[in-house]
C-alpha cells in the first residue's frame, strides 16, 4: 500500500489513483449483449432480454409480457439464450467486442 502524501502531493496521488482506477475499470468491465427473438413466419424480430457477461458468469434481464421483470444469473451468455431459446428462436448478439479486440 502506498504511503499518502499531504498538501498538494495528495491531490496528485488521488488523481493518480482516480486515473489507474478508471484504467482497471476498463480492463475489467463485463462485455454487454442483447438477446433477440428472431420469428422468421411473421418476418419478425423482438429484443427479449439484456445481459452483462463477466466471463465466469452472466446476469440477464428479461422483461415479460406484464407479469413482472426477470433478472437471473448463468454460467455463460450462450446459457442464458439456450434458456430463454427452449420454445423460440433466440439468438445472442455481442453488443461489445470481446475484451482482445478492444481499443
């Protein structure tokens, strides 16, 4: 652990320590996607649900029709979708590139 400053050292080593948290931030951010409903008879398509991918698990939102929002955890994004895909066609779809092809 470093030793804090005083004075004017101190603002410095807070914005030093703001900018390397900003930087963690980033490096550590889950990767987003969208869950979308693909009803190729109806030439259709529905967004069904959002989630966070952590990489050693996913937590999903998915609204229902009226009956109250749905929020749960799976081990992996494409196991969310296979729950939500047991009686449609539900497809997963990156909203951020994986963490290598990041900027």
């Amino acid at each position: 652990m470093r030793e804090v400053p005083v004075d004017g050292a101190r603002e410095q080593a807070e914005r030093d320590l703001l900018a390397e948290l900003v930087e963690l931030s980033g490096e550590t951010a889950p990767r987003r996607f969208a869950l979308g409903l693909l009803d190729v008879q109806h030439d259709d398509g529905a967004v069904v649900g959002w989630g966070l991918d952590f990489g050693d698990e996913a937590i999903v939102y998915a609204p229902t029709d009226g009956a109250g929002r749905r929020l749960f955890l799976a081990e992996t994004a494409d196991r969310a979708r296979r729950l939500l895909a047991r009686r449609a066609d539900v497809r997963l779809i990156w909203l951020d590139p994986p963490a290598s092809e990041a900027p």
